[in-house]
C-alpha cells in the first residue's frame, strides 16, 4: 500500500531518506546524508541534485552536477575555472585549495570564506574525474555560522560519496525492467483474485521529535474488489459487468494541520482492467475547517492507441469544485513499463510472493500539485518471517519501507520524514478519533 502517492508524499518529499545511502544514477554517485539533510531537488536532463541541511541562518547546500570533460582538463584546473567564474567580495580567504582522494580516484577541492560579505559565506568546489571523459563538481554553499555547526557533516558527506559505474547502472536497470514487464505480462483475473481479499483499516502517525513519540495524525480504510470502471462514478457501486477489473477503494483522513485545525478527507476508487492495460480513477478531496471547506476532484484515464496515435496516453482532469474551476487536462503518452495507479495501493502485497528482486516503473504522480511522469523503483528482500520493500521515487532516495508478513499481509509502512502506517481496525482506531469528533 502506498499511501504517499496521491495523499502523503506532499508530507515527506523534500525530507531525508531513509537509513540506505542516498543513490542518484542520472549524476552517478552514492552518498550518505546527514540526518538533518535532504534531497530538495532533482533532474535527469541535465544530470543534478540539490541536497539541503541546517536551518535559518545556518542552512547549508551542496550542488551535485555531471558534466563532460572532452579536453581532459585535470580536476585542479576545472576546480580553479569554477572558482574564478565566481565574483568574490572583498576580503575573500582561501581556506582550502587541494587535491582529494574520493572513492580511489584523485579530485580536487577548494573552499572560500567570504569575510567581507554580510553572511560570512563559505563557497566550496568538489570536483571528481569519472570514466567516459566526464566529471562530478560537488558546489557548496553556506554562511560562516552554517560551516561553524554543520562543517563536519558536509565533510563526512563527502568523504563517503561512492563513484557508480555507469554500466553497472545501465544493467541493473534493464534487469530490473526485465523484472516489471515479466510481472506486469502475467497480470490476469487470477494473479490478481488474493488481493480482491483486502479490506484492511490502517492507522497513521507522525513522529514528533519533541515528546519523542508518535501522534496520531489520520486512518484510512482500504478495500479491493471486483468490478467495472463505471463504479467509479458512484463509489458504493459493486455491480457485476463483463468489463470487470480491479477496483482499489480507499477514504482517507488526515489531520494535516492541527493547531489550525485543518483536516483533509479523501475518497477514491482506483479501476485496472485485469491486463493492466487499461486504468481510471476517480478521487475527491476535501480540504476544512471551521465549516469552511474546499473540494477538489481529479479523474484519470488512459486514452489506447489508435489510429494517427500510435502511443497509449493518459489524461488527467482536475477540477476545483468549490470555485468551480477546470484546470486544462494533463495528457503526456503512457512510457514502459507502465504502473497503474490501482497497484500503487496494492503492490507490496503483489510483490511478496516474488523472490529477492528489484522493479522499475515509469507512473505517473501530482503530488505538490505538479503533474508529471516519474520513476519509481521497489526492492524486494525476504526475510525468515517477513517480506520487506524499499521504495524510491525519481532520484530522491528511500522514501518507503513497507514490512509485510511471510505469506504477503500489509504490517506496517515507514515514510521519510517520520511518517508511519500500522496495520489496525475499526474497534482499535474509533476509540481514538471519536472523542475528536473526528470518526
């Protein structure tokens, strides 16, 4: 079950991984990050991440980019060409200028302390030779105070950055397409009849740093059947129709702001044809507080290959019911191997009775408000009596890790950003919200 995808990933995108070193393939380095930091942007074309810690005055970033290096100018000399294209204010102090050793091979690293500039700033360039006449600059930026508190992060940050090869990573990502369009091809009524059985109720809770415990911040209710893609317009519907599928049923209810008290209910129905072939869904959101409300519908589809259209396409409508405004549908051509909106719901439970392997979808995802197509990479791992899977999505590293039991049951979820989601019932959670007037 992958909550984040239509409801909480807004809550932790931006917010550190999880415990496995960050991996970014598109700029082709590994890292551990710091506790406190995150990845807070990405891009595939140009190659680049931008990894944040601290805060307020003492916020630092550091810039990973890949470029090539078709004159084969040395590490030193590409370092020195970055610094001079940078205008330094006076009494700028060169605290380092030296050659690195960084996963065996020799780069070189240079570090200015802007003592003349209001925020003291500290300017730092990494720069790493890589194969194929290529290279990664590692750009940093931070105060005087920021280097003061967090200098010995970033260092260690940077001490552990691991080179990827960039045919390695090639070959693991066509094994692990091979492994998505083997599942996604053996998608009928009968490998999908075990998860037509769930109808689970599943509590959610927030980390809170300052009371070191975890505070109940929404439910959600969960069930699968059988049905046509028409039940979607009524969600109650459960008629049988020769045009049946899968059916993914899911109400939600977060209290995403408590000291305003703003509360966020959602109810969606997620259909895929038992090929996987063919989607919709239909989800509503209601966003209150104080009788003041805002309800917003999204419906998705996807439109086949025809005729003068030889690539499968989806369209995605979103509509502000309360102002009664229509956002201008989104509607990009379908990329393989291709994962239905319904199986993000269900797909731990879908891959635990796979061995150790890891999948590579392209799906699509709006949470923030930004429609887009992204990557999404799941990993399985068994274990004597549990099944677990990582997930991440684009280059942001873990965001998820799903514990499943042996036989394939939702246990328990654990989001970056401290988010969790537990396995639970009607009787366990009313008890809970119902004093709250919130059941």
């Amino acid at each position: 079950m992958q909550l984040v995808q239509s409801l909480c990933l807004s809550l932790i995108l931006g917010t550190s991984a999880l415990s496995a070193p960050y991996q970014n393939g598109s700029v082709g380095f590994a890292a551990d990050i710091p506790e406190d930091a995150s990845v807070t942007a990405s891009n595939a074309n140009p190659p680049s991440c931008l990894i944040s810690g601290g805060q307020d005055e003492h916020v630092w970033h550091i810039r990973f980019d890949r470029g090539t290096n078709p004159d084969l100018l040395t590490p030193k000399n590409i370092a020195l060409e970055l610094k001079n294209k940078h205008t330094e204010a006076n009494g700028t102090e060169i605290v380092q200028n030296q050659g690195v050793v960084i996963d065996g091979a020799t780069g070189h690293w240079i570090l200015l302390h802007e003592k003349g500039s209001a925020s003291q700033a500290f300017f730092g360039w990494l720069v790493i030779p890589t194969k194929g006449e290529q290279y990664i600059v590692a750009n940093l930026l931070t105060t005087e105070s920021g280097w003061r508190m967090h200098g010995k992060a970033v260092n260690s940050l940077i001490a552990s950055i691991d080179l990827l090869d960039p045919a390695t990573l090639i070959q693991e990502r066509l094994t692990s397409i091979e492994h998505s369009t083997n599942l996604l091809n053996s998608l009928n009524k009968s490998t999908l009849s075990a998860l037509t059985s769930i109808d689970q109720w599943r509590r959610i809770t927030m980390w809170n740093e300052q009371n070191q415990s975890f505070d109940d911040i929404g439910y959600l209710h969960i069930v699968c059947w059988e049905g046509p893609p028409s039940a979607l317009e009524e969600f109650e519907a459960r008629n049988d129709s020769k045009d049946a599928g899968l059916i993914v049923s899911v109400q939600t209810r977060l209290v995403s702001d408590e000291a305003k008290g703003i509360v966020v209910d959602t109810i969606a129905q997620f259909w895929m044809s038992f090929d996987g072939k063919r989607e919709q869904w239909k989800k509503q959101t209601k966003r209150w507080m104080d009788g003041a409300q805002m309800l917003e519908s999204e419906t998705g589809i996807l439109l086949p290959a025809k005729l003068g259209q030889p690539r499968t396409k989806l369209r995605v409508f979103s509509e502000n019911l309360t102002s009664m405004t229509i956002e201008a549908p989104y509607e990009v051509a379908v990329e393989s191997p291709w994962l239905p909106k319904a199986l993000h719901w269900v797909l731990p439970e879908l891959l635990a009775a796979r061995q150790d392997a890891r999948f590579f979808w392209k799906t699509f995802e709006n949470a923030g408000g930004m429609n887009q197509i992204t990557t999404r990479v799941d990993t399985v791992e068994r274990a004597e009596r549990s099944v677990t899977i990582e997930t991440s999505f684009g280059e942001q590293g873990v965001i998820l890790e799903t514990t499943l039991s042996k036989n394939g049951t939702f246990i328990s979820q654990t989001q970056a950003g401290g988010l969790r989601i537990e396995q639970s019932s009607k009787q366990a959670l009313e008890p809970i919200w119902a004093p709250r007037n919130l059941w």
